[in-house]
C-alpha cells in the first residue's frame, strides 16, 4: 500500500483503500483518547460513498448491550495501558462514576 499524506504515529488505525485508486490509500490514525475519526466507506465506484462514525456505532451498541453492568471498572484493563493513558482513564471513569476506589 502507498499511505497518502501523512502517516500518524498512533494506537490505533483505520486503513480505506478504493479499488480504482489502489495500491494508494487513506490512513486514519487516532489514539485512545481521541475520538475515532468518521470516514467514507468505499463501495462500487459508481455508488455514493456512505460516511462511517465508528465512535457512534461503538457507543450505541455498549448502550444497547448495557456493558456498564457486566464490565467491573475498578479492574485495570488487559492488556494494561501506558502510564499517561491510564491515569486519564481513571480520571474519565471517576467522572462518569464508574470507578471508585
């Protein structure tokens, strides 16, 4: 694959490629405390490209599944997260109550 742009240096990456463009394609990087980027979502060449909000998506099925219920908090996620990254877990779950010891 040829990376158009920029290439992030992040957790996390999300990959587009279109067939007519390829080996080209679009890199999406973001990290766990950033919002995942939406992005179009390529399909025939001749169809309209629908935008994908992932973030959407994962926040509505944890609310539909009521993770919150089954999922303990107050246990340090595996595999663990970097210091910076867990110390701005913890502050967010403490915020929305889900953490409190």
């Amino acid at each position: 694959m040829l990376i158009l742009g920029e290439v992030p240096v992040t957790n996390y990456q999300i990959i587009v490629s279109r067939s007519e463009t390829r080996p080209q394609a679009k890199l999406y990087g973001f990290s766990i405390r950033e919002t995942i980027p939406v992005f179009p979502f390529p399909l025939q060449s001749e169809d309209i490209e629908p935008i994908v909000d992932l973030q959407s998506l994962l926040h509505g099925m944890y609310n539909r599944a009521r993770y919150y219920l089954a999922i303990d908090y107050n246990k340090e996620p595996v595999p663990p997260l970097k210091s910076e990254d867990a110390v701005w877990s913890d502050t967010l779950l403490r915020k929305q109550g889900l953490r409190n010891n």
